[in-house]
C-alpha cells in the first residue's frame, strides 16, 4: 500500500497512493471507537444496534477502500495521475479527536456525549476523501451504493440524536451535516427514520 501522506504540507492536490493508507487508517480507528459505543451501550439494545451499525458501515468503507487499492494495483497509471484534495490540517484533527476520544470513553460515557462525538467525527472531510477515491471504480453500482451508504450513516445518526435526546443544537448539527452531505454527493437522501439498523 502507498506510504502515508505527508501531514505539514498545506492544502493541495495528492495521487491516490498518496492518500490511501491515511484514509484506511483513519476508518479503522473510527470503527473501533463506534464497537467500543456499542460495548458501553451493551444494555440498551437500540443503541447498542445502532453503534454495531456504525461500526459496520466503517467496515463498509473499508472494503470499499480494498477496491479501490485492487484497482490501483492493478491500474498503476491511475494511481499516479489521479489527484484529490487533500488538506492534511482535517487529518490531523481528526487523529486528535480519535485519540481523545477513546481516552474519554475509558472514564465513562452519556447517550448525548456520544452522539457529540460521532457527530464530530462524521464531521471531517474523510467521507469526501473516501469519495473522490471511488471514483476510479468503473461499476457505477458499486461505486453509487457505496457513496449512498456514506448517507444512511448520518441519516441514522440524526434519527437516534432525535429519538433519545432533547438538545435541539445537537439535531440541528447532525440535520446540517446530513443537507452537506447530500449536496457534496448529489444523491437523495433517506427519509428521517428510515434507518439502516435492522
């Protein structure tokens, strides 16, 4: 796999095999903070389904990104003269936040302070990394049901802030987050309510 982009350049155009490996890493730590909500929440059986799907749909990333690499790999002109934008600054907030994070859940965690979390997570670019690296998937199928899953994501995760809170800031940012989604991806989204989790 393509070595690790370089975190103190500013904002720029990177190849594929540049960035990769940082957006691997990157969804490997969010699923295993999203199991680690699920095992707080092992009492509490909506949310520990809703955080098991969390951490399944990183998964989902995930293979998604394994795509990409076989393409890659076997397409080495791809690699090389395929560029995203990259800014290095959302990568390193978003290893702090994972990094804080975990720490934080080890002193205990509320249903709310969860949800804050994973909104903040939700919140970087990664999802939009991860986008423009599909694009070199030809099977539009794929690609688009990969891209429509980076949807439902947030679209759960504004359903369960509604469903078990009653912080009106905290609906609005996970309701704001799923309208920039929707505008970054173009696709239409789920309807509030019509989860993934079952």
């Amino acid at each position: 796999m393509a070595e690790r982009a370089d975190l103190h350049r500013r904002p720029q155009r990177v190849t594929l095999k540049d960035i990769l490996r940082t957006a691997v890493n990157l969804e490997k730590k969010t699923m295993a903070l999203y199991m680690r909500f699920a095992q707080v929440f092992h009492d509490q059986e909506d949310l520990r389904k809703f955080w098991f799907a969390m951490a399944r749909h990183e998964a989902g990333h995930l293979g998604a990104l394994a795509l990409v690499e076989g393409v890659l790999e076997s397409e080495p002109d791809v690699a090389e003269t395929n560029k995203v934008w990259f800014d290095p600054s959302s990568v390193v907030r978003l290893r702090s936040l994972l990094r804080a994070y975990g720490r934080e859940v080890d002193t205990g965690l509320g249903v709310e302070r969860a949800f804050e979390m994973a909104i903040d997570i939700e919140s970087s670019e990664l999802e939009d990394v991860v986008v423009e690296l599909l694009q070199v998937v030809k099977e539009k199928m794929i690609r688009d049901q990969a891209v429509k899953l980076l949807i439902h994501d947030l679209s759960d995760l504004s359903y369960m802030v509604e469903k078990f809170t009653t912080n009106d800031d905290l609906l609005a940012r996970a309701d704001e987050l799923v309208d920039h989604r929707f505008d970054r991806l173009s696709v239409a989204p789920p309807e509030k309510g019509q989860t993934l989790l079952s």
